[in-house]
C-alpha cells in the first residue's frame, strides 16, 4: 500500500469528515432480519441428496461415532443403540425419528427483545468473528496476542453495527485474562456493551452454568423466564472424523434441558479431517452432527438445534486450510441442500485464509458470505472481522466486511426487482424520449436518495479525485472509522440495579475460582 503513514496523515477520508461534522459516525442500513428471497442454488440432484443421506446413514450404522461423554453414552444406551466402548452405532430409524422432532425454525430472545432474532426459514442472519487467539490492526501492523481491551473494542463493533444480529463467541481471545475468570469477564463485558443475542462456549461445566445465569440476570429474568424459551445459544464442532469430544456434549446437554438452542457444526477439512471428495467430506460432516442432535432430541424433544456446515479444503502442499474455495463453496450449497432435507435451519460461515485484510481477505470472505446466500443459510458466523483460517481477528476486516453484509443485505431487498407501474416508469421513459437524461425528471427526484445502495467504505471517486483526497486506501478508511466508532461508542441501556447484580456475580464466581482449566 506504499507510504501509508504519510497518506493517513493527508486524508482522513469519509470517517473524518463525519466526525468534524458532529454527526453520526456513518450513515448505515436500520436493523433488520434480512429475508433469503432467492431460490437456493442446489447442486445434486434428487439422486444426489439420497447418496449424501445414505452415506451419511451408513457411516452412522456401520461405522459409528466416538462420544467421549459417558452420560451421553448412558443415555443413548437407554435410548437403544448399539455402544461399543465409547464408539455409538444408531440405527436409521432413530435417527431419522429424533430428527423429525427438532424445530424448523425458533426464536432467540436476548436482554433487549427488539433484538430477538429468528433462526430458520428464508431469515439470514449475520454474526461477529469468534475465537481467534490474536488481533492485528493498522495501528500495532502485525500479528499480537489478544487482550481484553481489544475484545471489547471489538464488540463495541459488534453493537455498532445493525448488520450483525448476533454476537457469537469472543471476538479475539483476551488471554491477558486467566483462563480460570475469561468468560466471567469477557461475559461481563459482553453483556454490558451489546443487548445482542449471547453465546456460550461449551468448555466445563462451570462456563456453561455462569453463562446461563449471566444472561438470565442481564434479561432481568426468572429462571422460569429464562427457560421458557431461548434465550441464547451454543455451537459446538466435533473433533473430525467422527468423534463427540466431553465438555461440548455435556455443554449442549445443559443448555437444551434448560431449553436453549445448540448448534452442531463439525469441521471437517476434506483431505484431512475428511475424505478428499467433497461428496465424502460433506457425508460425513452430516453423520457428525446428526448423531449429536438426535441425542439432543431424545433428552429433551423439539429443543432448538441448527445443523453447521464447516467444511472445506486444505492446502494440499501444506496442509493448512484453504476457505472461500470453490470446493468450500460447493459443500456449503450441497449441505444446505441435506438441511432442507433434514428440516434444519442451518448456519455457515464467513471466513478466508488471507493474513491481512487485503484483496485476497475480501474474494475469499465474498465467496463465502455468497455461498451463505446461496445455500439457503439461517445463521452465519463469522461474518465480519475473520483473517488467517480463524487465527487473526482485524477491526479494519470488521468493517470491510460489513460493507459486504449491507451489500447483501440491500440485494435481498424486494423493492430492487419490483415491476409495477410505478417502477416500469412508462411515463418517465416517455418523457425524456430519445434525447436528454432521466436525471432532472420528477420519477427520478422523488427517489434518487433512496434509490440506489449507499456504501459507507467504498469510495466512488475517480482516480484524480481519489488522489487529491488524500489517495486512502480502503484498510485505511476501515482503520479510521474503527477509531471513530470506539470514540463515539454509547454502550446500551442497562438498569443500574441489573448491572450491579452482575457485577455481583462475577465478583463472586471469581472468589470462588472461577472455572477448572485443566480438563
């Protein structure tokens, strides 16, 4: 990108005019659950979806799945199949009569419930990155480990922006924080600076309890409240190939008898963690997640389970992971297609294998969040913020992304392709004729605000205009609205009563050691 000390200093871009303005940072899309108004794009045939299903039937009858859970063992021993050692062999039939009880679609209610969100059919639904251990921003200009302050500014942008509906995992790993307390405080922290819909990891008991009651204090809830219906969520991976690892079942099982909603995402990297086919990699991953939610269903039936997909490839040369690939975007549209099939609601993934937020970061991370679209995709996680397959968490990423999830979120819009009189414009066309332009006719002034997408990090100049403007490169304006926004940041609303009782809590989970961190 060439000097780009001395370029920040002679442009500050759109971002800086609109702070020296005194108004809002940007000027954003309002919230909304976007709508999937487009036919799913559907690769295998009928044919094709029956030979998924029945690999996927056959690995589970034939080969069986590890739970290292031995209350998961018990239970589906009770339930009537086959257990040999920690390996579980389920018959079709169990499967399938499991599956049929999960809902289709269910709700999601956080502390503020005009943030509530809906996860199931046509609704999209956009979340922050989740997990990475380290952070990189324009300002450091290289790879560090992650640090509580740089979680909360990056939940500041999980707030900020009405694009992501839910604020998944921690959006870069505090490891300034002892493992013992982090969710307390990351918990905290996320309940305080956003009113978005909570997630809780699956890592121990105790994380999972502390999480449960956090979210019920922040919602001011009874506990009869908080299990009346879900009030957040977990997801977890199984450990590919074919294994159910011990804290994550036991986890989710906590969650769904307190009638919580899961997530079932195993990772399977086709050449890996998975055959090199596709076909194989996506069989199997459908086999990794069904054994769980059937266990789910039987524990407590109709609980809210969403079925992921996180398949893709690896580098053959190195063996690192590759996503945004062509192959990572054909397994995402052919699982959405055994979703269907299932009566899933499903969740995907937006994510790259880029370092930087750079061109490679934005194709990679595009293919994915339209492989979302195309899919028929309910909940996407890592939507915005994702560098180096997970490992890196970027504001500037954030941002760039987030103009891609508006984007999106615009083309759904049914407004775009409607085709009535008004918007076939007859008379407009008529009135101009074959000479001069539509941009004086009435038909045009009455709309041309909010006529066309409006982006708040593209820059639209020609080159000269763009040079004379300081010649800022996008990162570059990503990493000045980045700054403004943490400046300007007004957390949500929170009764004070409510936010002392969670301090509270915190305070005294610590006293008490917080939770186990060998496991």
């Amino acid at each position: 990108m060439g000097d780009t000390l001395s370029r920040r200093k002679r442009g500050g871009g759109r971002a800086g005019n609109a702070a020296r303005r005194g108004g809002a940072v940007i000027e954003q899309m309002p919230w909304r659950l976007p709508i999937n108004v487009d036919r799913p794009t559907e690769p295998l045939s009928e044919e094709g979806v029956a030979a998924i299903h029945e690999g996927a039937m056959r690995i589970l009858e034939e080969i069986g799945v590890a739970f290292l859970n031995e209350e998961a063992l018990e239970i589906l021993r009770e339930a009537g199949c086959s257990v040999y050692g920690d390996v579980v062999r389920m018959d079709r039939a169990f499967v399938m009569e499991m599956i049929v009880k999960a809902p289709s679609q269910f709700t999601i209610t956080p502390r503020n419930p005009d943030r509530e969100i809906i996860m199931g059919g046509k609704y999209m639904l956009f979340g922050n990155v989740s997990s990475p251990p380290n952070y990189w921003d324009m300002s450091i200009g290289r790879k560090v480990a992650g640090t509580r302050e740089m979680c909360a500014n990056m939940l500041k942008l999980t707030q900020y922006f009405n694009c992501i509906h839910f604020a998944g995992g921690y959006p870069v790993e505090p490891v300034d924080i002892h493992a013992s307390v982090r969710h307390l405080d990351v918990l905290y922290d996320k309940l305080t600076l956003t009113d978005k819909v909570m997630h809780a990891y699956s890592l121990g008991a105790e994380r999972v309890e502390d999480v449960m009651e956090m979210v019920r204090i922040a919602g001011g809830l009874s506990h009869e409240e908080f299990e009346a219906k879900p009030r957040m969520y977990t997801n977890i991976n199984s450990t590919s190939p074919l294994k159910h690892d011990h804290p994550m079942i036991d986890g989710c099982l906590r969650l769904v008898r307190r009638g919580q909603a899961v997530i079932v995402t195993p990772f399977t990297l086709a050449g890996a963690m998975a055959p090199v086919t596709m076909a194989g990699a996506v069989a199997q991953s459908i086999a990794e997640a069904l054994c769980a939610i059937a266990l789910f269903q039987y524990v407590r039936p109709g609980c809210p389970c969403g079925i992921g997909t996180f398949t893709s490839n690896v580098d053959m040369k190195s063996g690192a992971p590759a996503f945004g690939t062509p192959e990572y975007m054909r397994a995402t549209q052919m699982t959405g297609q055994l979703a269907r099939f299932y009566g899933l609601p499903m969740r995907s993934s937006g994510v790259c294998a880029a370092n930087v937020p750079d061109g490679q970061a934005m194709w990679e991370t595009s293919n994915s969040l339209w492989a979302a679209v195309q899919s028929g995709t309910n909940m996407v996680y890592h939507a915005a913020g994702w560098l180096e397959g997970g490992l890196i968490a970027s504001p500037e990423k954030f941002i760039m992304d987030c103009e891609v999830l508006q984007q999106i979120q615009r083309y759904m819009e049914p407004e775009i392709f409607a085709t009535g009189p008004e918007e076939i414009a007859l008379d407009a066309i008529k009135s101009v004729g074959n000479a001069g332009h539509f941009f004086g006719t009435q038909h045009t002034q009455d709309r041309y605000t909010t006529a066309f997408y409006q982006p708040f990090l593209s820059d639209w100049k020609n080159y000269e205009g763009w040079e004379a403007a300081g010649a800022v490169w996008t990162p570059e304006r990503a990493h000045a609205l980045f700054k403004l926004i943490i400046e300007n940041f007004e957390e949500p609303p929170m009764d004070a009563a409510i936010r002392e009782e969670l301090a509270a809590f915190v305070a005294r989970r610590k006293e008490e050691g917080g939770a186990p961190t060998d496991f």
